[in-house]
C-alpha cells in the first residue's frame, strides 16, 4: 500500500467545464505552500498528495491555510481492484485501532466494476467479523468509518477527515487592494475576500510624526496574518500626512472624515489600478461608524469607479471579531496604536453628507498634486508567507 493526502474540493466540483482552471491553480497554490518537493498529482474528482516519512505533519498543517479544499485525509492507495485482496489490506490497516462500532462506505468511480456498492460493504463487513471479535456495525455514530473508493485502476482506503477551508483558490478571481487599517475589520475583510479567490494586495495610510512605529508594525503584523492565507502579500505604505492636515485645516471639521475617506479611495483606485487589481476591499460595516452609513458609504464611494467589496457589511460585531479570534489577528488589531482614521476624529462626524458639500469643502484642495505626490513616495514592502525569492505572482 502507498500512504497520501487524498483532497476532496467540495464547492468547486460545481465549475464543470471552467474545474480545470480552479484545480490548476489549488495544484499551484499548494505546492507554493509546500515548495516543489512533493509530488502532487490529481484528476476532476481528488487531488493527492505523496508521502514520505518526515513530511506528513508538515503537509498537513499547511493544508489547514489554503483555500480550494473541501476536507482531507490520510488514504491508502491499493493497486488492485479485487475485493479478496482490499479486504485483506484492510484488516492490516485496521488491526492496531481500538474501536467498538464501525461502518463501511463504498463508492465505485468507475460504474462498470461488477460488485455494487452495499453488496462491496457486506463482503468487508464480513471479512471484518471474521477476524474481530466484540464488535458492531452502527450506521449513524459508527467509532471507525471506512471510506473506500474503487477507481478505473486502483482502490482508495481512508478513515477520519479534516475539515478544509473551503472556499476558491487564491488567484482564481484576480486581484484586489485591501483598505488596511489597525482595527479589527479590514483583516477579517481580507481574510473572506481571500476565501473567493481574490488574491490581494493591502494599502496602508500613516501620517507620522501622528501615527506611531508602532502602528505601522501592528499592520505589517496583519498583513502577514493573512499572508498565510494569500500565500505572500505586497503593502503598499502610504504618506497621508500632507493630505490629512490639508483637510483639517480647510474643511468644516464634521466632514473631515467624509472628504478623508474620499481622499483614501481615490488613492486606493489608483494603486489598484496601477497593480492590475479588479477591485477595492474594505472592512466597512453598515453603520459601526458615521462614515459608514449607507448615505455616507454613497458619497464617498462617489469618487472612484471601481467595484468596491465590503465582506463584511452586513455583519455584526461579535461575528467579526469570532472571525478575527479564529484568524489569530484579534490580539493584534487590540493593541492601543491609533491608526490616521481615528487621530482627528471630530466630536461630532456628519452621518448624512451630502455630494454637493463634499465637492464643494474639496474645491479649497490641491489634492490632485498631493495624491500624485502620496502615490510616487509610497513605500513597498512585501511580506511572503514561506522562505522563497520567488512571489506567489509567478504563478499567476
């Protein structure tokens, strides 16, 4: 018998004609993640993965971050087809489990394999009684599920799952540019943008000497949270000061954080642009904030026309924080360093801007010579998920 990873891709067996292109991709993510030295092969049904003795635990715990797999599991790959000789296999791989109920589960690939699938279950079963005493079959909670799988040329033999992911490929749906701020939301944004296949870039605004170090290392940090996700991650640093302090000296203080927001996804449309990115992410959620009631989501969105994606729209707070716990960037997101959009917030921030007061408080700006200026000093730091001198573009 050969030991492997047999991969089950659940939700993308829906892609029919287009299920090449999604495997492809889950073949390319998964060895970026292990590195080229494991043997990796599949089909429109599973995808597997050889084993050797030292690198089960390691395939394994990298699997648990890539999106595209429905659940996996340990198998047994027996080259034969004769039932005579899977029974036996069988009982060897099941000789050393302690267990008091079981059940056998056949599936036949290939319909024309002469035994059917409950009568393949019976003559296991049988042979299993034979040689263990003591022991039941329960169809609902059995202890030992026996999953076997009769193919064209061989046969398949695996027992408890683990659950995947789910979700797309990196890489399948383009890119997009994350809105990367310190809080809480925009990584749990990233994070579910990631799980359709968004491949993602991230933009940062900093306005030293207002924001710290510190903040700007807390997103570095964040990034590299969900670079386990995206396989590596780019993060485009951005300058906000000059702009900000444009704002705050000639707009009327409760719009400040409206005509802030524009200026963000101006810059944003831009370097997504730039990127080859099909859309803007964000962690907006209706009404957590002023600028983030539907009235305000329309007159900032106002300024850019490309798709902007909010996964998190309509969730409440308990949900996306269980969502950031379970990422692992809750910690982070707490820690106490003020990101741009919460130094000079006013006491009392417009819930209901209109379009023609924003045109009109942007009208006192240059912002167009300070946009530009922003964007060609942005600082690039790209932050990989894995030791490589390669980035995860290459495979794109």
């Amino acid at each position: 018998m050969e030991k492997l990873i047999m991969i089950k891709y659940g939700e993308l067996n829906t892609k029919k004609a287009n299920i090449n292109l999604f495997l492809t991709q889950l073949k390319k993510n998964i060895l970026f993640t292990l590195g080229d030295n494991n043997n990796l092969y599949f089909d429109k049904g599973r995808m597997f993965i050889e084993l050797n003795e030292n690198n089960e635990e390691e395939i394994i715990n990298s699997l648990h971050h890539v999106f595209g797999i429905h659940e996996y599991f340990i198998a047994y790959k027996i080259n034969t087809r004769d039932e005579k000789e899977i029974c036996k296999n069988i009982l060897d791989l099941i000789k050393d489990k302690s267990f008091k109920t079981f059940k056998v589960n056949t599936k036949r690939s290939d319909k024309k394999y002469p035994i059917k699938s409950m009568d393949f279950n019976k003559i296991v079963a049988t042979s299993i009684f034979k040689e263990i005493d003591d022991i039941k079959v329960d169809i609902h909670k059995p202890e030992l599920l026996i999953n076997i799988e009769i193919r064209s040329d061989n046969t398949y033999v695996y027992f408890n799952s683990e659950k995947g992911l789910g979700g797309y490929p990196v890489g399948v749906a383009g890119k997009g540019v994350l809105m990367l701020s310190g809080g809480i939301d925009s990584p749990v944004a990233g994070y579910l943008a990631i799980k359709r296949g968004v491949k993602l870039e991230c933009v940062y605004f900093e306005s030293p000497p207002h924001t710290s170090i510190e903040a700007k290392n807390k997103v570095l940090k964040l990034a590299k949270k969900l670079a386990i996700y995206n396989n590596d991650i780019k993060v485009h640093i951005v300058n906000f000061t000059d702009i900000q302090m444009a704002i705050y000296k000639n707009c009327p203080h409760e719009y400040l954080i409206t005509i802030m927001r524009r200026m963000m996804y101006r810059i944003t449309e831009i370097i997504a642009r730039n990127n080859n990115a099909k859309i803007i992410v964000n962690g907006e959620s209706i009404g957590q904030v002023a600028s983030q009631t539907l009235t305000s989501m329309n007159v900032i969105n106002e300024v850019v026309k490309i798709p902007v994606i909010r996964p998190v729209a309509c969730f409440d707070k308990l949900e996306i924080i269980d969502i950031a716990k379970k990422i692992d960037t809750y910690e982070t997101s707490i820690l106490p360093y003020e990101d741009c959009c919460t130094i000079f917030v006013p006491e009392h921030p417009i819930i209901n801007p209109t379009f023609e007061n924003a045109r009109k408080y942007e009208e006192v700006l240059d912002y167009e010579e300070m946009i530009y200026n922003a964007i060609h000093n942005q600082e690039i730091i790209w932050i990989r998920s894995k030791e490589s001198n390669n980035t995860f573009e290459d495979l794109l």
